[in-house]
C-alpha cells in the first residue's frame, strides 16, 4: 500500500463530487482518476486528476487502489464487479444493488478477488445513532416493544427532469431503494432483521415523471418480534420535513428525530440519560433537494482506517445485502393502492 491511499470515482453528479472533495481533504488519500460518460461534468474534475469517459480505460490505465462507485442505481453491480476484478477495493454508494441476487454477485467477486465493498450508509454516523447503538448493544433498553420510523421529505419536479434514472422503475428501483435505504439500514443497525412486512404504496403527485410510488406505509415484524410501522412520502410540502426513529421498549422510550436522524427528541429511560444532542451540520445540500446528513468524511476515513490501521468495516457488504433483503421483503408484501 502506497503512503497515500489511492481513489479513484466512476460517477461524478452530486453525490460523486461529494466523495471527491471528501477525499481531496483527507490528509491521508489521493483523488487519481475521475470517470463519467457525460463529457461535460470535466469542468468539475480537480487540475491533476485524470479524467476518462469509460471505466474500463480508466480501469486499466490509472494506478487507484480504491474505486467510489457513485453511478445510478442500476450501474452498482456491474461497476463494482468491474473494480473488483481490476484489483481495487470498493466503496459502493447506496443502496448497494437493487437485489440480493445482484449483491450476492458482488459479494462473490469480492470473495474470488480477495478485495473489500465498503457499502455507504453515513447516517450510522450520526451521533444520536451511535448514543441509541450503544444503548442496543448493551441491551440497556430490555425487549424492544416498537419501532416507529417516519420519512417525510420532499421530492419535486426539478428532481427527477435533471436525470434519465431517477424514478425510472429498472434504473432507480422505488423511493425504499433511492430516497429512504439509508432508514432501513438504521432500522437494521439497531434493531437487526426483519422477518415479515406488509403494506401499502402508492403514487399520489408524481404519475406525471415516475414509475414508482411516491408514498408507503408498512407494518413489520423484527426478528426480535418488535412491530415496526414505517412511513415514507417524498410529497412532503415544498421541503424535507422529518427523518426520525422512535424505539418503545422496555426500560426506555427514545426518539432519534429532526430531518435527517440529527437530534435526540426525547427520551425516557432507566438508565443515565443520553447527552442532549443536536447536530446542526447540514444535510447534502444539491441545490434543489436536501439528503441525508453529510458524513462522507467519516466514510472515507474508515476506508483509511481499515486498509492501514487494521480497524473494522463500518459497514459490510453482508449488511449492505441485508437492507437491500429488508427493502426486496417490503416491495414483495405491498399493495399498490
């Protein structure tokens, strides 16, 4: 391993000149190569970091030891398999496929190639996330009675007319996939698997640009026989509104809530209460639309933390396949209303 980690980027929208400058940033990384088959967006690659408009060049010809893969939905599997195949580990933005049968391929190649996916959930970052963990961890909250989980955001035309994917059902997958994965694998960070779910979707105010719903609700049943309700909508009134996670259980009720999972609501429990916590970081800002809370630093970091300190994957490629299970379940036992 080279004295600076090496990255390079397939996919440079938003959310792949986030991981860019994140890297740029770290003392301990180095951005060599940036691909993306829409010439234009060269204007924003970095000066000294090459720039190609097909991965398997890129692939070839630039010495990376890490490939982001931050392509649409639909494009993880085949770009992951790709980097791993070309001898780089893998950062794989969310959701990680858009099914286990994708995923287990790329779990197989990672197997067959001896690299790592490193799947991108940020939130379990979050502060208030990790104070709720650790209560999990030491079983400080006894049985878990119920989970509540609301995402309330706000999804507007601009949002799917600048893109070719999104709301595009074999590209963008549905909102459980594209606007709201990162819930479900909170839900699974703190309370583990889910074994039945059923529900309702439906499209209320985007039939005109999408294929998929706009709106759900669903009742689950953890593993741990918890009943979870979760509720989403991206026809939240003119802006993102609620992000949040409430967990009723037996010594302790507790709310991880604000928009984006960023603040301790309240809490009520039998052991020493939690620091009242109030993220005031900003979400990924893309101009039109907000999403989840900005923690690619810490994502990147924990690439450096495992390849040169020996530390563990924040989260693995069996957890990335897990949420995309959960989310395959959910899909499976809604109606469309």
């Amino acid at each position: 391993m080279p004295d600076k980690i090496r990255f390079s980027i397939v996919g440079f929208g938003n959310i792949g000149r986030r991981h860019a400058g994140q890297i740029l940033q770290n003392p301990d990384t180095e951005l060599v190569a940036i691909c993306d088959t829409d010439v234009s967006v060269q204007t924003h690659v970095p000066v000294g970091v090459a720039f190609y408009a097909n991965i398997e060049e890129m692939l070839g010809q630039s010495a990376a030891d890490i490939l982001c893969v931050c392509t649409p939905n639909y494009l993880h599997e085949p770009h992951t398999i790709a980097g791993l195949r070309a001898g780089l580990h893998t950062v794989v933005e969310k959701p990680m496929a858009m099914s286990v049968a994708e995923c287990d391929r790329m779990i197989a190649a990672a197997n067959e190639t001896g690299k790592t996916i490193f799947a991108v959930k940020q939130n379990r970052y979050n502060p208030p996330v990790q104070e709720v963990k650790k209560l999990m961890v030491a079983r400080e909250l006894g049985n878990i009675f119920m989970i509540q989980v609301n995402c309330f955001w706000n999804r507007g035309d601009n949002y799917y007319s600048g893109s070719d994917w999104r709301g595009k059902k074999d590209k963008d997958g549905g909102c459980l996939f594209t606007q709201f994965s990162h819930f479900v694998d909170i839900l699974y960070y703190l309370n583990g698997p889910v074994k039945d779910a059923q529900g309702w979707i439906q499209n209320f105010a985007h039939t005109h640009n999408t294929e998929v719903e706009d709106t759900g609700s669903f009742v689950m049943k953890a593993a741990n026989d918890a009943i979870i309700n979760f509720n989403f909508t991206t026809c939240s009134y003119e802006r993102n509104m609620e992000g949040s996670i409430t967990i009723f259980a037996e010594k302790g009720t507790v709310k991880i809530g604000g928009q984006y999972l960023n603040t301790i609501e309240y809490q009520q429990l039998a052991t020493a209460a939690l620091p009242p916590i109030k993220i005031t970081a900003k979400a990924n800002d893309y101009g039109l639309y907000q999403g989840s809370m900005s923690n690619h630093d810490k994502v990147i970091q924990n690439v450096v933390d495992v390849l040169l300190h020996n530390q563990s994957v924040m989260t693995s490629a069996e957890e990335g396949r897990e949420v995309v299970r959960i989310i395959e379940q959910m899909y499976k036992g809604a109606v469309r209303a």
